[in-house]
C-alpha cells in the first residue's frame, strides 16, 4: 500500500473464480465507507501487482485452516466467515498487498447487514486495523453485525496510520 492514502481494489479471477454480486455489492459500500475519510479508492478491472486489496469469496471450507489455527464456517453460523491475509511485504515491513477472503457460505446464511460488517471487518484488517473489544463499529472481536461501519477511534487510526514511519504491524494485517 502505497502512503498516498489510496487504494485499489480488484476481484480475483485465479484458479475460475467468479466474485459474487454480493462480494461486488459489499465491496462498493465499503470502499464508499472509505472515500468518505482522506483515504480514496479505485476498482481495477484486473490483479496486478500495483493492487493493493484482493477481494475473493468462495465456499471456503479448509483453506489454510491450519495455518490460521481457525475453522471456516461449514453452515454460515458458526466458524471464520473471513479472513485477510498478506502477500507481499515491501522492505518497509509494510503490508504491499492484501487479500481479503469471505466465505459464500457466511454471505447466504446472512442478510445485507452481516454482509457488510464482514466485508467491512475484513477489509479494515487489510487497511490495517486490528481487533478492539467490546467497541462500536465493526473491528469489534466480536461479531456485532449491528454496526456495520469503522468507529471514529477506527477513522483515527487509519489517519495516522500512513504518518507513522514504517514498523512492524503498522499496515500489515493482523
């Protein structure tokens, strides 16, 4: 992620994957969540290695489950409904590039409100926000699928974020 405060997203189409017009529908309100700060977004038509979120859904059932030391959700209820992980490092220990999976299993045993606190939820991590108890907005640990939005605490830690010179855990995800 470059410290311009701008971000570009694009959907992958590795290994036949057809993003979902409820991962597009989610994704367009979120990054509208996002210009509305100083930050700004754009949608690429492909993956490059200049993108700085990939978003991806699928009926995420084993993937990387180990490593995670986590469960995906096998009926939309119980189990990681998400995760975002990093693919690329600069030097800077900064998070270049960040990959934002949804299970399609969580978006259809949900309605458009959980959907979006994920999806929020998910791509905040990719910004580099992590977890906060029992708060407001949706990088609470718990899911609160209530408010779907970044709290202003949230809003203030993505202001600086890109101020700060580049550590350990800055941008990368946690």
């Amino acid at each position: 992620m470059t410290d311009d405060k701008s971000v570009s997203f694009a959907y992958s189409t590795a290994n036949n994957e057809t993003p979902s017009a409820t991962l597009k529908n989610t994704t367009t309100w979120a990054r509208d969540l996002i210009d509305a700060t100083s930050w700004s977004t754009s949608l690429s038509s492909s993956v490059a290695s200049t993108t700085d979120v990939v978003m991806h859904d699928a009926p995420y059932t084993d993937w990387c489950e180990a490593a995670l030391d986590a469960n995906w959700t096998t009926n939309g209820i119980t189990g990681m409904g998400g995760v975002t992980t990093c693919a690329t490092i600069t030097p800077g220990n900064r998070c270049q590039q960040a990959h934002v999976r949804i299970s399609t299993l969580y978006f259809n045993a949900h309605t458009v409100t959980p959907r979006r606190w994920i999806t929020c939820h998910e791509i905040g991590h990719a910004l580099g926000l992590a977890h906060r108890a029992l708060t407001a907005g949706c990088m609470d640990d718990c899911v609160d699928s209530s408010t779907p939005a970044y709290s202003a605490h949230d809003l203030a830690h993505l202001a600086a974020a890109l101020t700060q010179s580049a550590t350990a855990g800055t941008i990368c995800p946690s």
